[in-house]
C-alpha cells in the first residue's frame, strides 16, 4: 500500500510537472481572451510595422470608467514626450490657477499731472499675458489720456519683474532661439496675432512687380525694435517659392532670404524676437503716440515704485479660453508662461525651478507618480523630459473627477474636426468614420520623436485613455502614421 501511495504521488508530480509550462504560458492568453480583437491586431501591427522598427515604442490603454489597464506595450518605460508634456502642465495649471485665472497688464504713474502733463514716469507693468495684441496696448494709452494725461515730462518704463530674467528653459535647443516655437519667456510679452505667438513678430513677403527684383515684406506689427535685412528676390512666373530667415544671436537684426515667384501668393515667417519686454514697450509707445501722447523722456527698464498709482488695465482672457490656443496648436510659450506663474503663484517665485517644483508636489495627487519621471520644462520642448506611458493613461483617467475637466477636455484637439480652433494639430488627421470627432488628444513632435496621448470613444461606446510614445523614429514625420493605425484599431473596438 505505501509503495502503491508513493507511485501514485510521483505519477501527479511528473503530471504536474509535464502540464506546468503549457498552464504557465497560457495564463496571459487566458486573461486576454475577454478582450476584444483588437488586442490581437494592435500586437500584430507593433510586430510588423516596418517604422517601429529599431524605435523603443511605449504604448498604453486604459477603461476611464475603472482605471483598468487594458492593453501595454513596453508601458513602464520612460519615454521623451515632446508636447503630451501639456498634458500635466495644463490640468496642473487648471488645478491651481483656476479656470478663471487671468494676466493683467497695468499702467503705473508717479509724479504729478498739471495740465495735462505729468511731472513724472509711466510704468508698464506687466504680469505673464501672453494675449497682448496692438489694440490692447491701444486700449492701455487710452485710458492714460483719460486720465488727463497728454504729455510726459519723463520716462516711459517697463516692468517685468513678476517673473525672473531666465528667458529660455533649461534644455531650449539654441537652433530654435528665432523659431514661434522657441520665444522668449517675459511677464511682458506681445503676440502679432490671434494664435498668440508671444514674443514673435510677423515678416510677410511679397512678390515684386517685376522678376529681378527685390521682394517687398510687412512687419506685423511695426515696431522698431526689429531691424530687416530683405535679400528675397523675386523670380518668374513658375519658379520656385522657399524663403527663410535668421535671427542674429543677441539682437533683433533679421535676415529674409529665398525666392518667391511673380504673382504668388504671400508667405509669412514667424520670427522669435530678442528681449520681448522692450518689444511691448515699444508697442506701447506706438500706442501713446498714436493717441497724441508724447513721452519726453528714454525708455527704461526699471521697477514700479511703491508710490505709483495704477491709471490703466488689462485682463487677458481666463485660463479655459487660454488652453484652446495653447493645447490646440500646441503652443510653447503658453505652456512655459503657465509654469513660472505656477512658482509665483504658490513660491512667490516666477521662475521655471520653482514652476517645476510646483508641478512635482501637486502630481501625486492624479496617481502620477513625479520620483519615475523627468520634468524639465512646462512645453515639452526639452529632449530630456521622460514620462512613461502608463503614467500618462493613469493621469489622464484620474483627472476625469475634476470639476474642471470638462474644460481640459474641450481645449484637447479633435480629430477630423476642420476649424482650425476646434481640430488643432488633429484637423487633417484620423477622418475616417470611426475616429472622425471621436479623438480628443494631444500631438507630440521632436525630431525622432511622435507622441499622441488622450481620450477616444470607440465603436461600442467605451472611452478609453491612450498613449504613444514613440522615440528613436528615423523619421518622425512617419509616426504620426502609425499612431493613427493604432488609435484607429482602438476605434473598431472589435
């Protein structure tokens, strides 16, 4: 009988033994079978994608409805993140500022008015507005000439102090210094136009009446902080249209070169500016000119007394309008602004240290677990930022309980969705029927690197949170093909 009981035990052992790697390997193939096709497809497309290859690819898909991880690919790898990095920069930005939060611009006077001239400085102070356009500093000198003032025996001063003198983040490629992208970070700034390029002027080139001749380009706005060199020639019907410019380092000295054909159409640069603050100062003594003011005195750069006296104001827009253009063109400078007043706000401090400090203590609270990433910066223009993508599902799906998430949400590009303000960096992207307005997500690009990130509704009504890291692509202009592939395979939802 013991001899029996000991042969039937080493029986179940080897049995045991024999079926333990099929269990073993069954087991995950197991705990996917519930899911949905698309699991199989998005693991064959990762497997086979020729532009994947050689690339490190972090993929991860969560159900809003219970933070439940759905589907990962190399998930816990730190990955650069290019512009998802808006992701945290914005929600933080909402979380602490508020939806309402605004950026004044005021006008400060010491002295005193005697007949309609002050014996004394006007001060332009401003406090991050990257909104500012040349009607508003209309508006400003306006309300100085209401205030009796017509002429200044003094100085016309700016003050920037709400934020330090660092004008670049850590990281800012010193190539990008004169690109839109690359602008200089002041708590006085202007943009040229509704995008809310802060920083940047616009130099937009014409054609001249005759082939041989030297282009014609319009400042927008005129300010003469900017000094043009135009070395654009005007060639024949046909010929080729490639024009470029550079900015001298450590001026505004801007050099236009290229060609541009008879009768086409105009082309427009965006050209990043050396030391925004006097380019606002500049713009408002346009603006005190125009309206028949005359300042007497130089233009300084210097602190408001504690004597002054406030005579004009500004509000920009409240943060929920701020985010549509930030996060649906992705742009930088809004982004960066956003991070020094997170420091000043709550470290009295407007700098992009104590920002980043701010971003790291405030993370936790959304499951984002700071001490596994790298945050250099609030845009995302540093290479060195590293975020996994389970960290950004995790996030994503946590902010969801937010009062102000609605707001988030709508401030995210649309896929598919034309208007340049509601499809952003999506509008030309993922327009077929399954995905078409069914994406809300933000865009990522460095060289070598294509990032998606956010929300999708898919076909059988479930949301889902998603992000692609995709980095050490050849070419980066390709991953944005294959993040589509795999968000639209999320979209069938077979």
């Amino acid at each position: 009988m013991k001899r029996f009981s000991q042969f039937m035990f080493l029986q179940i052992c080897i049995l045991s033994i024999l079926f333990l790697p099929f269990s073993v390997k069954d087991e995950p193939l197991t705990a996917r079978d519930d899911q949905s096709k698309w699991i199989t497809a998005l693991d064959e497309f990762i497997r086979t994608a020729p532009d994947i290859e050689g690339a490190i690819s972090g993929i991860s898909v969560r159900d809003t409805s219970d933070t439940s991880l759905l589907y990962e690919h190399q998930a816990d790898i730190r990955l650069t993140p290019a512009s998802n990095m808006k992701l945290l920069t914005s929600a933080i930005a909402l979380d602490i500022l508020g939806e309402t939060h605004t950026f004044s611009t005021d006008i400060w006077m010491d002295g005193s008015i005697q007949k309609k001239t002050l014996h004394g400085n006007l001060y332009l102070r401003g406090t991050g507005d990257p909104t500012l356009l040349e009607e508003d500093f209309a508006t400003l000198a306006k309300q100085v000439k209401k205030a009796g003032i017509h002429t200044v025996h003094g100085q016309l001063a700016a003050d920037d102090t709400w934020f330090d003198d660092t004008r670049y983040s850590i990281d800012l490629p010193w190539s990008d210094e004169d690109q839109y992208y690359g602008a200089q970070i002041s708590a006085l700034t202007a943009s040229p136009n509704q995008d809310y390029d802060a920083g940047t002027i616009i130099l937009e080139v014409k054609p001249g009446k005759k082939a041989g001749q030297k282009a014609t380009y319009e400042m927008i706005p005129k300010t003469d902080v900017a000094q043009v060199i135009n070395r654009v020639k005007t060639v024949p019907e046909g010929g080729k249209k490639k024009i470029s410019f550079k900015r001298s380092h450590g001026t505004n000295k801007i050099t236009l070169t290229g060609t541009i054909p008879l009768k086409a159409s105009s082309s427009r640069q965006w050209v990043a500016l050396w030391e925004p603050t006097t380019y606002a100062l500049d713009l408002m003594k346009r603006a005190l000119k125009a309206e028949g003011i005359q300042v007497k005195g130089p233009l300084k750069t210097k602190h408001v007394p504690k004597r002054a006296k406030k005579i004009a104001s500004h509000s920009s827009m409240p943060l929920s309008e701020l985010l549509i253009p930030m996060m649906k063109l992705s742009n930088n400078t809004h982004a960066e602004i956003l991070l020094k007043e997170l420091g000043k706000q709550v470290k009295n401090k407007g700098s992009f240290e104590d920002g980043l400090d701010v971003m790291y203590d405030r993370l936790p609270a959304f499951g984002f677990d700071p001490s596994l990433a790298v945050l250099r910066d609030g845009s995302g223009i540093s290479p060195i930022n590293l975020v996994s993508a389970n960290q950004f599902t995790l996030f994503l799906t946590n902010i969801q309980k937010k009062k102000w998430f609605k707001t988030y949400e709508h401030a995210l590009p649309l896929a598919g969705a034309s208007e340049r303000m509601v499809g952003g960096t999506l509008r030309n992207r993922l327009k077929e029927p399954a995905t078409l307005e069914k994406v809300r997500a933000k865009t990522g690009s460095l060289t070598t690197v294509s990032t998606l990130s956010g929300y999708i509704e898919t076909q059988s009504g479930k949301t889902l949170a998603f992000s692609i890291l995709l980095n050490h692509l050849v070419d980066d202009e390709k991953g944005k093909d294959i993040e589509d592939r795999i968000v639209s395979i999320l979209a069938e939802d077979l």
